[in-house]
C-alpha cells in the first residue's frame, strides 16, 4: 500500500495507466455488496411505513439531486469506462500517430498532430451487485425503472448471498417459528462464494 501524496508522480500515473488498461480489457470488475441483512437492522434499509423496508442504496439520502447510492456509483462506472476508452484510444491513438508521422515525413509532408484525435472507445465496465433473498426483486426493480442508470443490460449482474442460519450467545441455532430455523444473509463474506 502506498499513500498517494507521498507517492511519486510518475508512479501514480502509471498505476492509473494499468488500471485503465485492466479496466479496459474487461480483466477487473465492480463488485458492489448490497445484500446486508434487511430484517431487525435500521442502517441497512429505511422504513417506509406499513411494515415496508427499502434498501438503502435504493432510498433518495436527501442530496439535492435526489440521487440514490445506486444511481450514483452506476453513473461513476459509466464515466469510468468513457475515461478508459479514452485513455486506451489515446495510447492507441498516440501509436499511430507516431507511425502516420514517420510516414509523412518520410515523404516530406507536414503533420497536423492537433487533427489527429481519438475520441475514445465505449467500454463497459462489469458491475456485480450482490443481494440477499429479502431484496433481490427490488434491487433489480429498482435498476429496471431507472434503466440501469445509463449503464447496459449486459454489463449488470445480480448475485443472491446465501442465507445462513443464526445462532444465539451459546452457539444454540435460534428458531424463528416453532417449525423453522431463522435464518439471514451470511454477509459479506459470502461474496467469493457467490461469484
């Protein structure tokens, strides 16, 4: 690990270089761990009345733009990629350049470099959202009605933790009927599993 201010310039833009090629490649993901446990928990979802919860990546968080976490993080993806397909058009781009210049003046023409752009490549980035049972159906209603929040149909997966049962202080498993077992998300853990 390094800290970023104390880190040579020339370091941090070559890490930034390799991440944006990785990214690029479709070598790396997003994973977003959504699936905390829902029931008897205040953080991870807000009351909407009526016994009704709602997932608090889902939820407005009072910002001004009445944005959702989800909203956000998609829209930050998607700016991602375009800023990928920049940056690997512009490697690409600055190697032909390099070759078109050396023909040119092979041939003794003059090159107009600021001509020679490249606008830069659509890359979608893969997102996996992990979700537990209880809020599977919402979280994907929920990115189906703001249409993937400019991100594609493809490139979003939704990944179900597994339940696990729950245990009391003595390791005893707690029943939630006199007939079942309670059970709850794993947490985030479970992720490696689940992918």
């Amino acid at each position: 690990l390094s800290v970023a201010h104390t880190t040579p310039r020339s370091f941090l833009d070559r890490w930034r270089a390799v991440g944006m090629s990785e990214l690029a490649h479709s070598r790396v993901a997003v994973v977003l761990l959504a699936g905390g446990p829902e029931q008897g928990a205040e953080e991870p979802s807000v009351a909407l009345g009526f016994g009704q919860r709602q997932a608090l990546a889902c939820a407005d968080i009072g910002l001004p733009s009445h944005k959702s976490i989800f909203q956000i993080l998609c829209e930050r993806i998607k700016r991602l990629g375009h800023l990928c397909g920049r940056s690997v058009a512009g490697m690409d781009a600055h190697r032909t350049m390099q070759k078109v210049a050396m023909l040119m003046a092979q041939k003794g023409l003059a090159v107009e470099s600021d001509k020679m752009k490249a606008d830069g490549l659509d890359i979608k980035i893969p997102l996996y959202v992990m979700v537990n049972s209880e809020n599977e159906m919402q979280v994907m209603q929920f990115f189906k009605e703001g249409d993937n929040f400019g991100l594609d149909d493809g490139s979003i997966m939704f990944v179900v933790q597994e339940n696990t049962p729950l245990v009391d202080a003595n390791g005893r498993i707690r029943l939630q009927s006199k007939s079942s077992i309670w059970r709850q998300p794993e947490g985030c853990g479970s992720v490696f599993r689940a992918l």
